[in-house]
C-alpha cells in the first residue's frame, strides 16, 4: 500500500526500517543531550575541560574510572568527589556515565580487584548524582575467537559482578568491541539475557559494526531493546588496516543513524569517545578534537 501523499508523523517513523538513505525522522526531537566522554581529555584539569565543553555546546560528560585519569575512585577522597559533583552542578553539567575497564577472562586476583574497583565507582556514581546515579559502562576484554570455549568463564565472572552491582545500587552497560572476545552483539546479547538482571544491560558503539556485517543496523536489532547508553566514534580502512576517527570523519550516517534510534525509542545518553588511537597520537588536542566532534553530536541528538 502505498504512503499518503502527507503521512502522519507515527507513519513516518513506521517507515523507518534501518540504516540506509533515509531521510532524517522528527528532527524536533531531542534523544539526549550532546554528551562528551573525558576518556579524550586525559591530561586535562577537570574544570579546564567542563569549561571548554560547555562552551562549546555540551552538555553531559563521561566521568573516567581508569589509572591515571583525576576521577580514578581508587584515588579519590569523599571531599573530592563532592567537589567533582559541585563542578558539574555549577556549570549544569549532566554525568551521563562513569567509563570502567573490566575485562572478565582474567587471572582471579586482578578480578577480585576489579571487583572492589567496582564498588568504588557505584559508591561514586551515588555521590555524584544520589538520585539519579550515572550509569557505568565497560568493555569486556579477550580477543575474537575466544567465545564459546571462554564463555562459561564470562558467564560466571558476570554473575559475580551482579552481585556487586545489586548490593551496591549499580547499573553496568557492557559494550561490544570488534577487536575483542564479544565482538558481536548478538553474543553479548545472549550473555546479558543469561544474567537476566535489570542491572546489567547494554552499551552500544556503531564504530564496532561500521564496514562488516552485521552490520549496524542488524547490530542493533539484537542489542537495541537492552542498550541504555551509546558511545558514538567512526571508523575508517586505510591501507587495509581499520582506524578509529572522530564522530563525523569516517562517513557515517548521521541522519540515518538519528533515525534508528527514534524508531526504538532510545531515550539514554549518547556521549563522544575519542579512540586511544586518536588521543594516544602526537599533537592530538583534546579542545581542537571535541570542538570537531559537537556538529555530528548535535545532528545525532537533536537533528
């Protein structure tokens, strides 16, 4: 049947079936507010960097729970975290998340340490925002390949993790990684509905699916309904070797992918993340970086 010469707006959305040439759906709507992870900023003072990003147009960050980053729980005393809330507070700064690195195929003694780690950040997200907790979110470490002979370890360390998380009040999104054991999201899929926890949920990165299949829209049909958080970079081929690049130089599109979540209904963050293959690279500048990366932000979050 074909569509009315002037569809009704439910209509629209309707006849958005995936990532291809399509054109933007209700470019009114605000998804969320243009968030920028601190993962990017790592040598820069924590003020230094909310000045600059809310200059620039954001309005949320990733606060960075890693060695050697300013808001490592592990560092931090109660009178500082409250300064990092009074920070944000000040410049109505959202914090949109809290960045861990907790790979779950490791030795037990580094586990167990994560584990405490974890706890640490639950206890900060709630200090930060007691009634509304930034969400915490990882990557889950191994290589491809690793799964299925891995996965009953993967299954029993997550439900350890759980436990942290139910005792502690926190919710964790687990992101899939092309370069790591779950590097589809149909496998991580299955391990999150395994644990079958309310605090356990999904991250989602469309650089982890561009250029291979499945691809990203299939991607998210397997993970969309359980993601409560997007991480947004690109990624290119050059000379036959994959390359992340900042949001809005890989070719990525932007209106289509807008258009994807507004048909799920995806209401949580969507926040910036600077590759380490771009920070880590001589002369990168983390101002420069997230001033180029707010255009292709704001047309995935507000169109």
């Amino acid at each position: 049947m074909a569509m009315p010469l002037k569809p009704t707006r439910r209509a629209a959305l309707g006849a958005i079936a995936g990532l291809g040439s399509l054109a933007i759906a209700a470019p009114e709507l605000a998804l969320a507010v243009p968030s920028f992870s601190l993962y990017g900023m790592k040598d820069v003072p924590l003020d230094k960097a909310l000045d600059h990003l809310k200059s620039t147009g954001y309005a949320g960050v990733e606060l960075v729970c890693l060695p050697g980053w300013d808001t490592d729980p592990t560092r931090l005393t109660a009178g500082q975290v409250k300064g990092i809330r009074e920070s944000l507070a000040s410049r109505n700064m959202l914090p949109v998340g809290l960045m861990l690195d907790l790979p779950l195929d490791i030795a037990e003694e580094l586990f167990a340490r994560n584990l405490v780690l974890l706890a640490r950040a639950c206890a900060m997200a709630r200090a930060i925002d007691d009634k509304s907790p930034p969400i915490l979110e990882t990557v889950l470490g191994g290589k491809p390949g690793d799964l299925p002979k891995r996965l009953a370890v993967h299954r029993d360390r997550l439900g350890r993790v759980e436990v942290v998380l139910a005792r502690e009040g926190g919710i964790l999104a687990l992101k899939p990684h092309r370069m790591q054991a779950f590097d589809h999201a149909v496998a991580l899929a299955g391990l999150i509905n395994e644990v079958n926890s309310p605090r356990v949920v999904a991250a989602f990165d469309p650089s982890h699916f561009q250029h291979r299949m499945p691809d990203i829209a299939e991607s998210w049909k397997a993970l969309g309904a359980l993601t409560r958080f997007i991480h947004v970079k690109e990624t290119v081929f050059e000379k036959g070797q994959l390359r992340f690049v900042l949001p809005g130089q890989g070719g990525l599109d932007l209106k289509a992918l807008r258009a994807m979540l507004i048909e799920s209904r995806y209401r949580g963050p969507i926040c910036v993340e600077v590759s380490r293959q771009v920070w880590s690279m001589p002369g990168y500048d983390p101002f420069l970086a997230s001033t180029k990366a707010f255009p292709a932000m704001k047309a995935i979050t507000h169109g």
